[in-house]
C-alpha cells in the first residue's frame, strides 16, 4: 500500500510554498491552508489536483 500523508505534509515533501501551491493551481493560499487544516472537506477535483501537482496517487493524500 502507498504511503498516506496529509495534503500539508506532501507540500512540504514537495518543497512548495503555499503560494506556489496556490499560483499553480488557480486559488487563493489562505484557501490551500484552509485544505491543510480541514482536508477532509476537499472536493474530488481538489484530491485529484493536487495528487497530479505532487505526482501521486489519490489514494496517497490522507482524507
């Protein structure tokens, strides 16, 4: 099974900002901050967003 991290700690592997998260994906960061700190209220187009950003599965974002 893939390793499960949350959608902060696979920034931070990544070495991103969230600014940069923010810029690249079209949204605001206090937006991709409000994703880390509640991810379990993110859309399937944000899980699926965000895994093809940080190049990995869906299944390896914790929800």
């Amino acid at each position: 099974m893939p390793e499960q991290l949350s959608v902060r700690k696979w920034r931070l592997v990544r070495d991103l900002k969230q600014q940069e998260v923010a810029d690249i994906l079209g949204v605001n960061a206090k937006t991709v901050g409000h994703w880390e700190k509640d991810g379990t209220n993110l859309s399937n187009v944000t899980v699926y967003a965000l895994a093809k950003l940080y190049d990995i599965e869906v299944d390896q974002i914790k929800v």
